[in-house]
C-alpha cells in the first residue's frame, strides 16, 4: 500500500506536466497516474518522453 508521501510525489509529478500532456489523458489515466501500483503501456507510451530510466 502507498503511503501519503508517495501520493505528493505523484501529484507533484503531475502537476509539472506540460498542459497539452494534462489536456491529452483521460480522466482513467489520471488516476491511474496518480494512484495505480503498476501502469498500463497506452499510458507509458503518452508519458514516455517524460519517463527517466534508471
């Protein structure tokens, strides 16, 4: 389970999102951003030049 500090992390994330980026997920992907343990691949793929590997 998540902890609260690990929710202000993604929605900071979020939050610094270019707004065409915002503007471009569904409702769905932003709580799946926001709140799922695991991404699904139409959602990296939006997110992907904002994505660092490590």
């Amino acid at each position: 389970m998540k902890n609260k500090k690990q929710d202000e992390e993604r929605k900071m994330a979020y939050d610094s999102l270019p707004p065409g980026v915002k503007e471009n997920l569904t409702e769905e992907e932003k709580q799946l951003f926001l709140y799922a343990e695991q991404w699904p691949d139409s959602l990296f793929e939006k997110l992907e030049e904002f994505i660092v590997k490590e």
